[in-house]
C-alpha cells in the first residue's frame, strides 16, 4: 500500500471513522492501520508493560533493549577498564559528546560538526543564548543582505549604546525564560525591559504573524529564541519561516527542540538557524535526566563560548592543560566539563533505533496517530475540546486535550493505567509516541477517557498537588 497510514488521515478529514461501512466501527480501522504499520515490530523492542498504555513519552520516553544495552556497556567498561575507558573504550569516552552529536546530526538536518551533547537544556540556553548575546554587544549580527556578519555594526535602533533584546514567546516553558532573563541581568541589561514576550491571541498557540509583527515594532531583537513545538498545546512552529524573519530582521535564530527532537525530522542548516537546544529524554528515549544536546551553525564555530569549560577546548590539545581556552572549531565548544557517560550511554542505543525506524516513518506515523486520536475524541468526547492545531504542519507529537476537570481526569487516567500527565490549568496531555504505540493503543485511550468520563470517577480526585515535567 502506498500510504499505509491514509485511512486515519482520512477519518479526520470528514470522511468519518473508517472511512465507509467496511470498517465504521473504530476497533477495525485501529486493527487495520496496525496491520499496514511499516513501524508496528518496533514496539516489542521497548519496555512498557502489557497492561499500561503509555501516553508520556513527551516528558519520559521508554526504555528499549538498544538503549539498556548500550548503558551496560558502558557499566561494563566502567567496571573492567576504569580510568582507561576514556581513552581505551570502543569508543572511547572521551569523544562520546562529539559521537553522539554525529549519530544525532541527521535527525535535526545538521552536518555532524555541527551537533554535541552535553549539559542540559536550560545549561545549553544559558551557555548559546549567552554567546550570541556577547556576540552583539560586540556590534556582530546574523549576515543578512547587504550586512556581513561580525562587522562590528550591529546596533539596536541604530544605537550602539542601546542594547540588545531578546523576543520570545507568552507559552514557552518557563526554564527557557529564566534563563535568558538570568544571562540579560548578567550583562547589565534590564529582562524586564528586553525580554520581549509575544503574547498568544488564544492561550494555546502563536500566531507567528505576531512573531513578525513584534520584530517590526522593535529594531532592538538581537536573538529570536522560540520552541519548536509548545510543550503545553503541542503547536509545531514553523522554524523556517521564523529564522527568515529573525534574520530579516538583524536577529539570531535560536530554538528550543525538547518537543520535537526525535519526532519530527528537522532541517536545521537548511533553514537556516544559528543555534538549537533539545533534551534526549523526551522522544529520543535516553532516559531520565539523560544528556541534553545542542545545534551550532558551522559559520558560527570558533567563538567564544560564554560558558567555557575545558571539555569545549580544542580536543587535540585539551589534555596539554594550557590556562589559554582554544576553543574547538565545532559545536563541541558548547561542551563544558566532564560528560555524564552514564547519562549520554543510553542514547546510542535509543539513536539508533529511531535511525532504524527512520525520523520521516516515524514523523508520518505520529501524524497518523494524532490523527485518528483526534477524530475519535471529536466523534466520542463532547466536552473534551482538542487545542493542538490541527493541520499536519502545525501539529507535534502530542495532543492537548482540555477540560475544566483535566487535573483529575489525568490523575484517574494514570490510576487505569494510561499514562497521561496534566498541565495547568485545563489540559492533558496525550502522546502516542510512533516508535512504541499502536492505532488500538489510542483506540484504547479514548475508551479509557469515555468511561471515566461518564461514570464520574475522576472526580474523586484531588487536586493541586503539583506534579514533575
Ligand atoms: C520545552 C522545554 N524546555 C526546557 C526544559 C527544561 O529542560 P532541562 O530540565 O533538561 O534543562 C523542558 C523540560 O521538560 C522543556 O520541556
């Protein structure tokens, strides 16, 4: 079949469940993508238990027999080679954040000197967002036409004792904010005035026509960072026309990929960006507090970064231990102590499933999947209201279901055994990660959600307990 996928494609495009008689009953159409499923064997080679239905894979993927092999692996070369390890393991550690950068670099659409690993998301905003920062101050911009990069020209307004702003958006997650206001106040420059927030029109998604409007309004963005994919809604941005716009406008483009890394292929170079951060235990399914992971545009290899360490010197002469910083010509200079070995270990393994599967499979799946939870929450659950765009491109890898009662829905789901998670302060969230789950899985959640829903059990539920990303 051409397109193994396009009967749910199908069912939410108005033809309906099933798309005619044959199969008008949602458990045939389930059974009958599953059957096509290019991607269906790979489910079996991740750990999830028989009798959960894991919906969280965007804040904690699974563990996989690749990804725990490759962990003992390390363990074991711990255990035999000791300090050795780093030189005499194969491979040797000593380049792990530069290898799994490489084994990663295709997935974003990135030429391999141009992905690390290495710190963690919020570490990697501090340390980019910093560096272009210093980089503007310097008076150096994004090249853009008829302005070279690092010509020293750079200027807010026009006014080189003005200074630069970063813009951002009203739904980002907030670490992302935190940080850049923390790496503004270092310079001296007020957050309050140039962390400029674009608002969301509807409290769910960015209109990026208001990205544009507000690049128009201020000459004094020097950095656009924004997500590629909202963690709450699920809203995937369109990284290519934002980073034009960035860039139109004298302003580096930065994204946050936690969302998407791992679920919707990428093309980072391609388009364009000057930097991106992600985490690797979300989609990418490296495990908890695994080894965060940045892109650098090679024309920006060779600055300075503003969080130095002696893990983002020169590799060829780092062990001479100079007190002058040679900064590696390679995004590896984001790199800045000692990688967490038994924190990055885990990612081989997962990488190379995900490369097995292909991120394009996957992307297509994914979309396939959200499709037909969507289609059967609009036919099957009234008062649920679905606030992920609905368009393909518009679309992540999770769907944001809202109700007045999600807290408790979510806490009720969980104690069925389908893993959700709730953001405040009306939403669950659902993510039928392609790699692992199946078309009966979200046939299955929306069961789940019908009865709870209808009996009422959720509201036995407390809640205002808080709860983990
Ligand atoms: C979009 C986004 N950005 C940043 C973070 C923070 O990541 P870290 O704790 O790895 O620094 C998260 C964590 O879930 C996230 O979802």
């Amino acid at each position: 079949m051409d397109d193994p996928y396009a009967p749910a494609r199908d069912a939410l495009a108005g033809d309906g469940l099933g798309g005619g008689a044959a199969d008008a009953d949602p458990a045939v159409l389930a059974a009958r993508l599953d059957d096509a499923d290019p991607l269906s064997g790979f489910a079996d080679r991740y750990h999830v238990a028989d009798d959960v239905l894991y919906m969280d894979g965007n804040s904690l993927g699974p563990a996989s027999d690749a990804a725990l092999a490759s962990l003992d692996r390390v363990a074991e070369e711990w255990r035999e080679l000791l300090i050795s390890g780093w030189t005499d393991a194969d491979p040797p550690w000593f380049s792990v954040g530069e290898r799994l950068g490489d084994a990663l670099a295709p997935l974003v659409g990135a030429d391999p000197s141009e992905v690390v690993v290495g710190n963690s998301i919020t570490v990697n905003i501090h340390a980019l967002v910093g560096t272009f920062l210093d980089e503007l101050l310097a008076g150096n911009g994004p090249e853009r036409e008829g302005v070279a990069a690092a010509d020293g020209t750079w200027a807010p307004d026009g006014n080189p004792e003005a200074d630069p702003a970063v813009l951002v958006n009203a739904l980002d997650f907030p670490s992302d904010h935190y940080a850049i206001r923390a790496q503004l106040r270092q310079r001296g420059i007020d957050p309050d005035e140039k962390l400029r927030v674009v608002e969301s029109r509807d409290g769910r998604t960015i209109d990026p026509r208001d990205i544009e409007a507000a690049l128009d309004a201020h000459d004094d963005v020097g950095v656009v960072f924004m997500p590629t994919a909202l963690y709450r809604s699920g809203q995937l941005f369109d990284v290519g026309r934002i980073t034009e716009a960035a860039h139109g406008a004298g302003a580096y483009a930065g994204f946050d990929a936690a969302h998407s890394a791992g679920a919707v292929p990428h093309a980072f170079g391609a388009a364009g960006v000057d930097f991106a951060v992600w985490c690797t235990y979300k989609y990418l399914n490296a495990g908890p507090g695994s080894i965060g992971a940045l892109f650098v545009a090679e024309r920006h290899h060779g600055l300075t970064p503003a969080l130095a360490g002696w893990w983002g010197h020169e590799k060829a002469t780092q062990f001479e231990m100079n007190m002058t910083y040679t900064s590696a010509d390679s995004a590896g200079a984001w790199q800045i102590g000692t990688p967490p070995l038994l924190s990055a270990a885990p990612l081989e393994g997962s990488v190379e499933l995900l490369r097995e599967a292909g991120i394009d499979r996957l992307r297509e799946k994914s979309l396939a999947l959200t499709d037909l939870l969507i289609a059967l929450v609009d036919e099957r659950l009234p008062d649920v209201a679905v606030g992920t765009p609905r368009e393909h491109r518009a679309r992540g890898g999770h769907v944001a279901l809202e109700h007045p009662e999600a807290e408790r829905l979510s806490k009720a789901l969980t104690d069925r055994g389908v893993v959700v998670d709730f953001r405040p302060p009306n939403v669950v969230r659902v993510c039928p990660a392609a790699p692992y789950t199946s078309f009966a899985d979200v046939l299955a959640v929306v069961d789940e959600i019908e009865t709870v829903l209808e009996s009422g059990i959720h509201e036995e539920y407390a809640t205002g307990e808080g709860g983990v990303t």
